[in-house]
C-alpha cells in the first residue's frame, strides 16, 4: 500500500483529514500505486475548482461530491477523471467502493479523524469497520492502512487473524 509522504502525523495541520485517507486506502487496495495518486490529485483538482481544500474534507464531504454528480459513475467520470481526457487505458477508479467506504463510516457518526481516533476505543465499532471494509476493499488490513494515513497507530490486532 502507497502511504503518501505529505500525509503525516496526527496534530499536524499539513496532513489531511479521513476523505483523503479513505479515498487512498480503498484505491490502493485496488489498483496500483502510481493510480491511486492521481485519483487523490485529481479529487483535490476537482474539490479546488469548487473553491475547497480536499485536505479539510471528511466524510459528509467526500460524501457530497457523490451527490453533486449523481452516480459512482459519474463520480469516477466527473471527480476521479477531472479535466482529463478519457482513455480506456486510464486508471481503474473504485468509485463504488470509495463510497460504500464513506456510507460505512457515516453510520458509525465517524467524519474526522478526530471522531475515528475517538471511535476506535469502542472494540465493536472497530471491528465492524474492519471487517466493513475489507468486503469493501477485498483485502485484508484496510482498516489499518486508514489508520496509518490518518496518523493513528496500529497497534490493534487483526479482528479475523
């Protein structure tokens, strides 16, 4: 999994907060490495043009670029694809499941980094996000690359290990 240098430690102000992360962690649980950067470019493309920092989005925003456009597909057209020319030969984009990741989060009232730091103490909310997410993902360890991203340690042991 691509960890992106410039998303840092928690407290720092430069890293992002959980759009970015949730974004990175499903894409690179699909595709490799070299795509999964230029969808999370292309997201702060797009998420700038609407006069936002990407940075500073978490999940009820990632959330509503699904909404503005109307569709997964859409989404991966309009947002993964923003001012690119088309190309069969372009980066899969796992729109669906970066959703069902963002929906899987708001259930649990997790939008920040902040409320997935908090929200990881419940034993319960942890596992039913692991476990969430790897049939999101379809790996293992999703969970615990998100937690990387977003600068929270790993020091919790695999629910189904």
């Amino acid at each position: 999994m691509h960890v992106n240098a410039t998303f840092s430690a928690q407290g720092d102000p430069a890293r992002p907060d959980l759009a970015l992360c949730i974004i990175e962690a499903v894409q690179s649980a699909t595709t490799d490495t070299s795509d999964t950067a230029v969808i999370l470019d292309r997201y702060q493309a797009y998420r700038q043009a609407q006069g936002q920092q990407a940075r500073a989005d978490g999940v009820r925003a990632l959330l509503r670029t699904f909404e503005e456009v109307g569709s997964c597909d859409a989404w991966a057209g309009k947002v993964g694809n923003y001012r690119r020319r088309y190309s069969p030969t372009s980066a899969p984009i796992a729109a669906t499941a970066i959703e069902h990741a963002a929906e899987l989060f708001y259930a649990h009232h997790i939008d920040s980094i902040d409320d997935l730091a908090s929200a990881r103490r419940d034993d319960e909310i942890l596992r039913e996000l692991e476990l969430g997410l790897e049939a999101i993902a379809g790996q293992r360890g999703t969970l615990y690359d998100l937690l990387e991203l977003a600068g929270l340690d790993r020091q919790l042991a695999l629910v189904s290990a």
